[in-house]
C-alpha cells in the first residue's frame, strides 16, 4: 500500500492452526488482501518452526514484522513483577530468546502482558521496580542485538503495571536504551486515554510499532475507533513503521474479517487525504 504507513496482519502461531495448510490459507489472504507483512503470537520461540515458515514467508511474499510475547503468561505463569525470583528469572530469560529470535527476523518484539497483575503483586511500587528492572535487562540485550523490544501500555483489567502511554514513555526515557521503545495499541488506548490523538504527539520518537484494534474487538469498522483521524495523528509526528491489524472478537470468518479490515483501513485512508 502506498504511503509511509504499512500495515501487517496478526496470526496465531502456526502451531496453533488447524494445520499448516490452513496457516498457508491464512497467509495467502492477507496476502491478497493487500496487507504489507504479518505479526504472529507465538508461546515460545523453541516451539517454533522457523525454516518451515520462512519457506511459506518466502513464497507468500509477506515479511515478518513483529512477534507477540504474552501468551505464556496465562500458560505458564511467566511475568515480571512477580515476588519470586525464579519466575523473574525464566520470564527474563524468555524474552531475551524473543530478542535471538527477532534478531533473526528484523521483527519488532512485542512486549506487555508479561508485566502481570496486581494479582501477582499487589505492592504496586515493588512490582513495578521488578519490571522497571528486567525491561531495562531485556532492553539492553535487544540493543546489542540491534532489535526493538516494543513497551505496550495494557488496560487495568489485564495488567496491574505501566497502563497508560505516559507511564510507559517514562520508563523508555528513564531506561535510555535504543533496544527499548514503545508500542500503542488502539484499544488498551480507548480504555486508558482520556484523548485518543494528542498522547501520540509526545512520543513520535519513541514510537515502535502500532497495533490496531476495534473497541470491541471485533474488524475495524465495527466499533467506534476514529481510524483516518487515528492514521493521520501517525502521520503527523512521522511515524513510518508498522501498523498490525488485531481481531480477537469476531463471529466473521478469519478470511472475511481479514478482507474487511483492509477496506476500512483503505476508507479511512481516503478519509485521511
């Protein structure tokens, strides 16, 4: 798509799929559907098939763009604020195989959920210091890797930490590392921001990655997200990376909903000017 913003698909790891020639289907959608690259949710780097994918990326002519990291926090209990070192430890030494793994890909490594909640401290203060302190680990490791690891702001109802864009913007700055940037995420921002548009014009430098998500979650459009002015507040402080396109909430068929997002984001565009 023309213009200095791209636009990526998100996609379960392959190992999730029904199969790998459904993956492949997936793929060759998102393909035709105009979308730039994809972004996957992958557990575990060891878990994933690297040469059988990079064969499919090859094929299908869509790079890799960015790798989420959360899932292992309902699966595995993996976060960063907990009180116990070991998890600490295991949390920090998978994120930093994330980084290997990005490395690889010149991906962008997604990172958010992995905070944990206030559940798994509810000393926020203490939590906070854990997290403030395996990031800046993390982030120095994707700095000798020359990779991103991208801080998301992520709602209160799912992490206890780091909510809003301020609060991670001060901890990106603080930490003073090229590898540690920061993400949005447009529907953690509908819950957390008072202003949909004005938070961005203070972090245009900072800016990794964007991922695009409905109010409710379901295919752009069918929500009341302010998509072209969204798209044009990007422009407008310079950002020139990836948007990924998220649905995790739609009765739609995967190839249907991947279709309609893309004509939204082609509507908005137009809106856009």
């Amino acid at each position: 798509m023309s213009g200095s913003l791209r636009f990526s698909y998100v996609l379960p790891a392959p190992a999730t799929s029904g199969s790998w020639a459904e993956f492949e289907a997936d793929l060759a959608c998102v393909r035709q559907s105009g979308y730039d690259a994809v972004e996957l949710q992958i557990g575990d780097p060891a878990g994933f098939d690297e040469e059988r994918f990079r064969k499919l990326s090859e094929a299908s002519g869509l790079p890799l763009c960015a790798f989420q990291t959360g899932g292992s926090y309902l699966s595995r209990g993996n976060c960063l604020c907990s009180p116990d070192a070991e998890v600490r430890r295991r949390t920090v030494a998978l994120l930093r195989s994330f980084v290997d793994l990005a490395a690889r890909w010149n991906a962008v490594i997604v990172f958010g959920s992995l905070q944990g909640r206030l559940s798994d401290e509810p000393d926020r203060a203490a939590g906070s210091a854990r997290i403030r302190e395996s990031v800046g680990e993390v982030g120095g490791h994707a700095t000798k890797q020359r990779v991103k690891l991208a801080f998301e702001p992520v709602n209160h109802m799912e992490v206890g930490f780091h909510n809003t864009i301020a609060e991670v913007a001060e901890v990106v700055r603080a930490a003073k590392l090229p590898g540690l940037r920061m993400m949005v995420d447009t529907f953690h921002m509908n819950i957390e921001e008072r202003d949909m548009l004005a938070p961005l014009a203070g972090i245009g430098d900072i800016l990794a990655h964007v991922h695009l998500s409905e109010t409710n979650r379901d295919v752009l459009g069918a929500g009341h997200w302010p998509t072209a002015a969204f798209l044009s507040g990007l422009r407008n402080i310079g950002y020139r990376g990836y948007c990924s396109v998220g649905v995790y909430n739609s009765r739609l068929p995967k190839a249907e909903g991947i279709g309609r997002c893309m004509a939204s984001i082609k509507e908005a565009r137009g809106r856009e000017g």
